[in-house]
C-alpha cells in the first residue's frame, strides 16, 4: 500500500477505470478530491454546482491529472459534456503532457474521443515520451478508438484531394515514441490482437516498421515470435510482414522465438520457410541460440529439419556443442554426444584453437572445481583429445598446470575446490589421454615448468614420475630469467601468498609448500653436481636463489585470522630451507646480489642486498628475529661472522645501523653477540658518515656514533649494551655535538639517567662548532608549553651553571623564546610564547650584564619577550634588572618591538617600568627578492628608506585596544608636548578624530593660551590630507580643526597654502571653501608652494581623472588669482 496513492495515473493511462476509481476511493483518497472519483464512475452523481477550480484540480502525486483526464476515461460521455461547461479548454496536459485526448484514447469507449476530435482536440499532441493518443489506444488494445485516431490523422495528412501528402514511412501513424515503438509495435507488445487487426486494416500502417536502433530495430513479428504469440505472428505474416527480415544485429523472427524458448512459433516459421542456417553478425544461428538458452525442444525441432545446424561455427569458431557446455546445459550436451554424434566433434577448436576440454578448465572457478573431475571424465569417454594444441601451442596438460586448486583437506565442510584424490584422478585422466608433462609451448614453456611457476607442488611432483629422462629435464636451462632452485625456494612464499590455495583467510597447509622431498629426493640424487652452482647464479634481477626467496619471505604477510600455530609451523620451515642452502653452499651467507641484467645484457646499477639484511624485517616473525639469529649462528659455525658483519645494506649502511633504522631489537641481538665473539670494533663503534643522499646534490656529511643515533632514537635501553673506548665515548659529529647534544635534545624524563651514565663514561661537556652548549641545545628544543619536560634544563643549569654565548651571540635563555629556526629565519613575531618555568630556571644564575647580552641581531631576552608578548617573563626580568633601553640592529628598545608587534600586555608593562614613550619606532626592512626583476634602464632608481614612526603614533596607528593605552601613555608623558603632537599627527592620519579632539584640548590646556612654537609637524595640513567627511558645523571634524587653529596652525603662511594644496589634490571641496573663507583677505595673495606644485596644478590634474563641474570652476578661480595668470596661459595653451 506504500506506492499505491500514486498509481491512480497509471491506471488511467492504461484505461483500466475500475481499478482507477478502486484506487482513488482507497489509497490515493486523500490525493483526489471529489470530482476525480465521481468522474470514474460510470454512474456517477455530479454536483448541481461545480466551480472551475474543482475542475482543474490537480491529483497529488499522480502526475496531476485533473477530473478532466479522468472523466476522458469514461465511456458516459455525458461526464465530459458537463464538465466542459464549467471548463471550455477541455485538452490540457498533466505534468508528462499526457493530454485529455490521450486517456479519452485509452478508454473503453469511443465516446469521449469522438467528443475531443469532433470538438478541436489535436490527434497530433505528443507527450513528454512523444506519444500520440493512437500510441495510447495501440496499447490499451482499444480498436474503435484506434480506427477514429486513423482516420483523424490521415485527414490531417492529405490534401484536398485522398492522396496523401506525407510518405508511409514520415506518418504520424508510423511515428515511434522516444522509447522507439511504433502505435503497432506497442499493440503487438501489449498482445492485443484486436488493436493490430485495426491498425493493419489502415492502408498507411507498415507492417514490417521496426523500432528504433535502441531497440535493436526489431520488427513487430520479431516481437511477437519472442512474446510467443502465435495468433499475432500469423496475422502479421497474413498482412505481409517479412519473415526473414533482419533486426540491427541481423537476427531474425525466428532467432527470438528460439532465444525465448517459443517453440511453436520457431515450428511455425520454419514451416513458412524460415532460413535457420544463416548466422547473425557474430556468425550465430538459431541453433547457437537455442543451445546457448538451455532450450533442447528447440534445439531437436532444428535438427529435425536439418541436423547440419549443429555442425555451424559462429565467428569465433563455436558451435552448439561448444556454447552448450561451456553455458553449463548438460542435457543438451549429452543429447548431442549421444543421439547427434555424427554432427558434433567434441575436439572441435575455436578461433583461437581451443577445444572444448580446454576452454572448460580455463573457465573453471573454485565453486566448480568439485565438479571438475566428474566433467573431465564425460569429456575423455566421448573421445576428448588431450594431445590437441591450440593456437598458442598448448595442450590440455599446460591448461591443467596453471590452474591454482584449493585442495580441500579431510572434515572441511565446504563444497569448493577439490580433494587431493580427484586432484590425481583429473591428472591421470589427461595423461591416459594423450597428456604430455614435457610437450613445449611456442613460449618454451612445458607443463611442468608452468606447475611449478604457478606453485603447483602436488601437481609438479606427479609430472616428474613421467618424465622421461629426469637429469636432462631439470639439468638443461629451466627459464632464460631464472633457475630451477629459484623456483622451488620461492615456492613456499608463493603458496602462503596465493588466497586460490586456501579457503576465506586461513592458512595452507605444508603439504602444498614442502619442497623438501623433491629437493632431497630427487635435486640432490640426480642434480647434486649442480646445486652449488644453482645457488650461486643471480636471476635477471641480479637475485641468488636464497636471497631471492628470503626477500619473497620478509615482504609475505599472514592472512588475518590464521592461527599463530601456524604461521610459526611455516616460519620454521622457511628458514629451515634458507639454512639449508646456506650449509651446503655457506657463501650464501655473505653472498650480495649483483646489478640487474636487461634484455639486452646491459647492467642496471641498483643497491645490493644480502640474506642478513633482509632478515631484519621480517613481518612473519613479529619480531622473533627467528632468520637473523640462525643466520648469526651458521655464520659462526662457518667462521663467516666478521665477513658478515662488515656487508654493507642497499642504503649503504653497516648491519648494526642498518638494524637500527629497520628493528632496533635486532641491533640488542646483534651487539651481545659481537660482544660474546670479540667482534665489536667496527660494530660498536660504528659511524654513519654520510646521510641519504638527496634527488640533486650530494650527500651530507654527519659523522654520527651509533652512540648518538641510538640517543636520537630514544633507545636509551640500547647504550648500556654497547662496549667503547673512551676515544669512542667522546666521539664528536660533523656539527662538533657529542653525546651530551645528543642527550639533551630528547626531551625525555630518562635523560637525567643518561647524563649521568655519559658522565660516568667521561665525555666533556664541551660547546659545538657553533659555540652551543647542550644547554642551548636542551632549551632550543624545549617548546616551552605546559606538557614540556623541564627536568634535563633544570640538571645541566644546575651542574653547569656557567652562562655562554653561541657563534650567535645568544645565551641559552634566548632560545626559550623561540627555536633556532625562528631566529634564523627572522620570524620571531610568528606566534606567542611566555616560558616562565624556563626562564625563572636559568635566570637564576645570570647576573644583570648577562640579561643585557645582546645576540647578533640586537636583541636582548627582553627583546624576545616583547616579541612573544611574554608578559609575566617580562616582569621577572625587570624585576631582575634587565635594563629597557638596549637597542637592536633595527634601532628599536623593547617597548618598541612591542608596540610595533601589538604586544599590548609586554608594552604596558615597560611603560610602567619607565622605558621612554618618545623614542622612534623602525620598521622592519623589506627583503629584496631573489630574482632579478627586469627594469627599463631609463627608468629612475628610487632608493627605498626605512619607515620610521614613534611610539605614541604607532600606538595609536594599532587602534583598537590600544586606545585605552594613549592615557597610560599621556600620563607618562607628564608635559611633553612633542609626544603630544606626535599623538595628535597619528590620531589625524587614523582619521580617529575623537581621539584627536581630546588631544587638542590636552595640548590646549597645556600651552595656557599660548601658541604652539614650529614643529615638526604640520597639523593642519594631516588634516587636510586625512580627513574623509563634510565639515559639519558641529561635527567632530569642525572641531579638531578650529583646536587646530586655536593652538597655532593656520592655513597659510606667506602666501602658501599647503593644506589647501592638498584639500585641491584629493578634491575635499568643503575643506577649500573653508580654508578661502579662512584665508580672507590673504586669498588674493595665495602663491605656488613650488614653481612645479601649487593648488591650480593639483586642480588641473584633480579634473584629468575626475570629471567634476565644480573642479573646473575652481580652476577657472584659481586662474583669476595674480601668482597663477601666467600658469593659465601656459594651460590655455
């Protein structure tokens, strides 16, 4: 009932009314109103009244058909005549443009269409899928309806006279919908019989006209022989439909019946004469198709007619017998084997050579592996051939050889796969016919070789009991790549590797990966001469047998849910095999892999590698370290340990450094044996000279101790095992860090322990080539925040308390605040950071000089707290004495650092300790770039020089705030009155004019009167140049400026008036009507501040950007003025 309210418009469309109005009575009630249901009953009340609005009611979610669309699938005419009083426009659409006269064609009486028709409605109108009402009607299989659409469209097609004037095959009685179905096709779909013998009995009506290639281009007989219709098929055959007429894959009537199993229709036709022996576009008859769809009727009516059938091939070579079989219809095969075996040949190849027993192993999956034994058996009785080649030279047996079975081992309960019984019994059969384990491909290859690539062990053990003459077999080349003990080591990895040998995510078992009875049983009884040889030659990728294997072993993981027990049964084998090969060959032991070899026989250079690297990291083992130890272990019975620690890795590293990056546990391992064997120099005190080498450059130089990597590494646990010299213990990098740097960078609670073990060991505690101490290194690395480890700062200040400088001038406390990065990097102003636990820890034993200690920038500690806005160190610092007057290379004092950084808290707290409010504030010099940018060689040089401001200005230029700060600040100012200009020249440019205003009234109340003496600063002027607004009367603006001009400022001087110049410049036309009514009498006397500047030239290029009728007047008055007639005239010209 979930989808049925919206199911009303689908029976309407199909006419079936009854179900239409059951459904708008009960589960689309609340969809429709009352008009839609009474309209659907052939006895239906109409309301004496009946407003336009119900009329056109639109059904909720069925496609909003009116009562209009459902009183057109009413017989009762009368429903349609009443309504169209109420509504005039009678054809209109739903929301899929379905329109009235396409329901009223679907109704089961002809009523309401001849209503429609006689009433103007278009038989032409086309819905969203461009059906037309006869489209509609063809369906519903209403023929009355279908003869008035005909006759309707056909009026609409001719001329005067009754020929018509558009082609059969251009009708709108022809025309396909956008699914590509003729009004025909549609009837013979929907099996409307009725509907087809009107459509025919219309002259314009084709009955061959197909549907569109979408569909294939079927012809309405192909659709009724597939449907299965017989009495449909014969009448279109009656009216001339084609029988051997082909659809766009050149199939014909009489392939669909077969394809649907509609025997009586394939009888039919081919007693008409249908053509059963021509092959569609992929060569396929009938009967193709009838063995391809399992349909044995239809198969044994074809062969009834002509047995020849099943002898056809398609294009690829196939006949019925082959599709039959390889589709899985065994009835129909046994059919053909045993009634029509003169007309079958079950050696019969494809295109590619293949025979059927071939393509049945080549397609045989793991769920029908059961099945493969019995299947192989009923080939072999009906004379299967198991010597046949295919096109690429291989036979039966090399199909057989490849394929990955799941042996299916006793108490599985699975179906899938096979048991190793049946696996033998498939084996035997292809050998008793005509199976060759030696037979070679056109690649070279046999089956033999194929088993054991494919890691085949049961089936390559069987094969060798059948070869001929087994020395020459496995003593000549195995592969041109590789050799024999190549395969067999890698075997077992391969096997555990290969999801086809297990079932889900267990574990094979060792019967399918224990190589070691073909090995001793038959390598070294027939080969032995050889073997040693084996193991020493590299594959083509430079890869002796054992190391070979050994890279397959330390790369294969374990499926997830396999037992434990398991894996630890295969490890043990694994490296049992490896040791075996290295008894009898113990070279193998230090052997290196050599450069890869190409096609064509150039070296390719590659980092080597060796059994005992490899045997680092093996993710088998979970960490046992099972292959390294026993490797270690032969490698001393064989007196080979020396040679094998002095190998070098495919990085270039020693074994212990190597261990180190890979497995530190390996390297505990490593170093007690040396210790025990009285190998440790070389191992010990190992040095990684060099670092990885990069893409492009060369490699840099680090001179590191193993000492120092494990430190680096945190693998504190590892030092106590290592036996050095007291030369070694002091051994210092290429940097000059010894073990102390190394300690105290970790960071780590366990480096008190450490220091006093490297203590214990008398390593100096000495600074690097760059003057650092391992304080300095301790802090530098120290980020200072609350989860910091402070322990190792807090030991070496106390143990070692004398204060140094680095190469950079910076004591150790200067890296509390940032790292060595930051100061390198100048981006101290990147981030905030107060470290008072550090601070408060190694100013304890600085004295005053020693905190005034600037670094190679100028900066002092105080200057790096101002940076990181570190208040409360800041405080203890001047509580410590450091002074707040040193200045850095830029010029700044700390409170200048902090103000230019927005470090309000830091900046307050150097104003309250009295550091000077009025020195000047330098900003930061602009890095030239890198590149050399092009310039014009004429073009002038401008020299860029450093932007300077001062305190108060940069205070309030920061704003926000800051603002509260400018009374802290005129505070300390006490009565100095250039600060306070300076203040008021900022508070101008930041256009904060209520600042300025109480900065006027300060300077006022200050001045008693009196007016400001010359300054360095224009006021006026910046106002001028600044000010944004109208000069309202009781504006704030008009009030600064009058401040202005009550301390002093005025608008001209000597005749010059800047502030008008500039007022002029950025046409503030206010501020120039005020500045000449303030000028007077002196207006007439207003000259060029500079012969090249002045208020006209400012004028004249105001109006050169702008176009503005007031800027022109101003310059026709300025012009007028005595100082700027000559100007004019040079303008006018």
């Amino acid at each position: 009932m979930r989808y049925m309210d919206g199911m009303v418009v689908v029976a309407a469309r199909l006419g079936l009314r009854e179900m239409a109005s059951a459904l708008a009575e009960g589960p689309a009630r609340s969809n429709m109103n009352d008009l839609h249901r009474e309209t659907l009953k052939v006895g239906g009340t109409l309301p004496e009244r009946i407003l336009p609005v119900s009329v056109l009611k639109k059904g909720h979610n069925n496609a909003n058909i009116t009562p209009l669309h459902t009183a057109a699938i009413n017989p009762n005419v009368k429903i349609l005549e009443r309504l169209r009083t109420v509504e005039p426009n009678i054809n209109i659409p739903d929301t899929n443009n379905w329109y009235t006269i396409h329901y009223a064609a679907a109704c089961e009486g002809p009523e309401p269409l001849k209503f429609l028709v006689k009433y103007g409605a278009a038989p032409s109108c086309l819905t969203k899928q461009h059906e037309t009402p006869l489209h509609a009607a063809a369906r519903a299989g209403r023929n009355e309806n279908i003869k008035i659409l005909l006759e309707a469209l056909a009026k609409l097609e001719t001329t005067d006279g009754d020929t018509p004037t558009i082609s059969p095959g251009k009708s709108m009685i022809n025309a396909r919908t956008r699914g590509g179905d003729t009004a025909l096709c549609l009837a013979v779909k929907n099996q409307r019989l009725d509907a087809v013998n009107a459509l025919l009995a219309h002259k314009t009506v084709l009955v061959d006209h197909p549907t569109s290639t979408t569909q294939n281009k079927m012809t309405p007989l192909m659709l009724a022989c597939s449907l299965g219709n017989l009495p449909i098929a014969e009448c279109l055959i009656t009216h001339g439909a084609v029988i051997m007429a082909r659809d766009h894959k050149k199939r014909t009537a009489l392939s669909y019946a077969v394809i649907n199993g509609q025997e009586h229709c394939a009888a039919m036709l081919l007693a008409k004469g249908a053509d059963f022996l021509k092959g569609d576009s992929s060569g396929n008859t009938p009967a193709h198709y009838a063995s391809a769809y399992g349909w044995l009727e239809c198969l044994q009516l074809l062969a009834g007619v002509d047995p020849s059938c099943l002898k056809q091939e398609n294009h690829w070579k196939l006949t019925p017998l082959s599709i039959a079989y390889l589709k899985g219809h065994y009835g129909i095969v046994r059919w053909l084997l045993e009634e029509k075996s003169d007309f079958v040949d079950i050696n019969g190849k494809d295109m590619e050579g293949v025979t059927l027993l071939s393509s049945l192993l080549r397609y045989a999956d793991e769920d029908c592996q059961s099945d493969l034994a019995d299947q192989i058996k009923f080939l072999m009785s009906r004379g299967a051939d198991c010597s046949i080649v295919d096109g690429m030279g291989n036979t039966i047996m090399h199909v057989f050889a490849g394929l990955s079975i799941r042996i299916r081992q006793p108490g599985d309960s699975s179906q899938a796969g096979m048991t190793e019984k049946d696996y033998r019994t498939c084996f035997e059969e292809i050998m008793q016919h005509g199976g060759d384990v030696e037979a070679k491909n056109q690649s070279g290859e046999s089956p033999l070789y194929i088993a054991l690539q494919s890691a085949n062990l049961l089936l390559f053990k069987w094969m060798l009991q059948y070869v001929r003459d087994i020395r020459k077999t496995l003593t000549s080349q195995w592969s041109p790549d590789f050799n024999l003990l190549h395969a067999l080591l890698e075997l077992p990895m391969k096997v555990w590797s290969n999801a086809g040998f297990r079932r889900g995510q267990s574990a094979p078992t060792q019967l399918l990966y224990d190589v070691s009875s073909i090995i001793n049983d038959i390598l070294l009884k027939h080969c032995n001469g050889e073997v040693d040889s084996w193991l020493r030659e590299p594959d083509l990728e430079g890869l002796q047998p054992v190391i070979q294997a050994a890279r397959s072993y330390s790369t294969t993981i374990s499926p997830y849910t396999c037992q434990a027990s398991r894996v630890k049964i295969f490890c043990d084998y694994v490296t049992n095999l490896l040791m075996w090969a290295c008894q009898l060959c113990p070279d193998c032991l230090t052997m290196a892999s050599v450069p890869q070899r190409t096609p064509n026989g150039f070296s390719v250079p590659q980092d080597s590698t060796t059994l005992v690297y490899l045997a680092l990291n093996v993710h088998l083992e979970s960490g046992s370290l099972q292959l390294l130890k026993q490797t270690i272990q032969l490698a001393i019975e064989k007196k080979k340990l020396r040679e094998l620690l002095e190998l070098r890795g495919p990085d270039g590293y020693g074994l212990v450094i190597s261990a180190l990056r890979t497995n530190p546990e390996a390297v505990r391992l490593i170093l007690r044996i040396t210790k025990e064997h009285g190998c440790t120099e070389g191992v010990h005190n190992a040095v990684l000279v060099h670092g990885p080498a990069p893409e492009h450059g060369e490699r840099k130089l680090l001179n590191k101790s193993l000492a120092m990597l494990m430190v680096e590494m945190k693998k504190f646990e590892l030092i106590n095992e290592l036996q050095l010299s007291q030369k070694d213990w002091a051994h210092c990098d290429a940097d000059g860090d010894n073990l102390w740097h190394y300690a105290a960078r970790t960071q780590d609670l366990r480096a008190i322990e450490l220091f006093r073990f490297i203590e214990s060991k008398g390593v100096p505690i000495k600074p690097n080539n760059q003057d650092s101490t391992p304080l300095h290194e301790a802090v530098q690395t120290c980020d200072c925040s609350a989860n910091s480890v402070l322990e190792p700062i807090e030991w070496l200040a106390a143990n070692y308390p004398q204060v140094t400088r680095d190469t950079f001038g910076r004591t150790p406390l200067h890296y509390a605040f940032a790292s060595r990065s930051q100061l390198i990097e100048s981006s101290l102003a990147d981030g905030l950071r107060d470290p008072i636990a550090v601070v408060s820890i190694l100013s304890r034993t600085m004295n005053k000089q020693q905190l005034d200690w600037a670094d190679c920038n100028g900066n002092t500690v105080l200057h790096l707290a101002a940076f990181k806005n570190a208040n409360i160190c800041a405080v203890t610092l001047l509580r410590k004495g450091a002074s707040v007057n040193v200045r850095n290379k830029d010029g700044n004092s700390p409170l200048a650092v902090a103000v230019l950084n927005g470090r309000q808290a830091v900046a307050l707290t150097l104003i309250q300790a009295d550091s000077n409010v009025t020195e000047q504030v330098f900003f930061p010099k602009t890095t030239p770039p890198d590149i050399d940018l092009w310039k014009w060689k004429g073009a002038k040089e401008e020299k860029s020089e450093a932007k300077v401001s001062t305190i108060p200005a940069q205070i309030i230029a920061n704003g926000g705030d800051w603002e509260a700060m400018v009374y802290v600040l005129m505070d300390a100012l006490g009565t100095n009155l250039t600060s306070l200009v300076q203040m008021i020249d900022a508070s101008l440019k930041e256009c904060h004019f209520n600042l300025a205003n109480q900065l006027t009234k300060s300077l006022q109340v200050r001045l008693l009167g009196k007016k400001l003496s010359t300054s360095d600063y224009n006021l006026v002027l910046t106002f001028a140049e600044h000010c944004r607004g109208e000069l309202v009367e009781n504006g704030v603006e008009h009030a600064v400026l009058h401040r202005l001009y009550a301390v002093g400022g005025e608008v001209m001087n000597d005749g010059v008036s800047l502030p008008l110049e500039a007022a002029v410049r950025h046409g503030k036309w206010a501020l120039y009507k005020h500045f000449k009514a303030r000028a007077g009498k002196a207006w007439t006397s207003l000259r060029p501040s500079l012969p090249t500047m002045g208020p006209l030239r400012n004028a004249v290029l105001y109006l050169s950007e702008v176009k503005d009728t007031f800027a022109e007047s101003v310059v026709r008055e300025l012009a007028s003025l005595p100082h700027f007639r000559f100007a004019a005239l040079l303008i006018a010209s």
